[in-house]
C-alpha cells in the first residue's frame, strides 16, 4: 500500500511584512497623486486647443506646482528638459492631443 502524503499548500502573506506601508499613510499618498494629476490635468487643457495644431502627438510635462510645462516629440527629450528646470519634482505626462493619453489602454 502506497502512503500519499498530503500536498503541501502555499503560504500566503508578504515575504517583507515590516515594509507594510499602512492604510493611512496609502490613503495619503494616493491624495497627493489625485491633486498633483487633477493640478496637471488643468494646465494641460489651458494650453491643449493652442498646441494641438502644431504640436499634435507631441510630449508634454507638466509641472503642477510651477505650472511649467515641457514639450517635445521625443518623450525622454521632454523629461530632460523638465529635470534640468526641475530635478526633483514630480511630473505629470500627457501627449497632445484630443484626450491627452499616451499609449494604448
């Protein structure tokens, strides 16, 4: 007679609890993200209607809390023109055109 020994099951749970970042601290930190994009968003569509028609599919950060905003065709020739202005904000990117999305959803 065979014995089958029983499959052991996974365990589940974080392999770093101690890096657990709390509810709060979350909650937070996702405000902050919501008024730096809702702040970028704003800007983006006051100059939106004025870039499109030279601009169209261009890159575009912002800047939220300078209003400054960067474009350019190359995306990662935007970002350096935002970092040497502004190395450690955050940034907002948009691509100019009806929606202001960049890639494929």
């Amino acid at each position: 007679m065979t014995l089958i020994e029983p499959k052991r099951k996974p365990r589940r749970g974080r392999i770093f609890p101690e890096y657990t970042i709390p509810p709060e601290e979350r909650r937070r930190r996702e405000a902050e993200k919501e008024a730096r994009c809702k702040g970028g968003r704003v800007i983006f569509e006051g100059v939106r209607d004025d870039l499109i028609k030279d601009c169209y599919n261009w890159f575009m950060l912002v800047e939220p809390n300078s209003g400054d905003y960067f474009i350019d065709p190359d995306e990662e020739t935007a970002v350096q023109k935002a970092r040497q202005k502004h190395p450690d904000a955050w940034l907002v990117t948009f691509r100019i055109n009806e929606t202001g999305a960049c890639g494929k959803i």
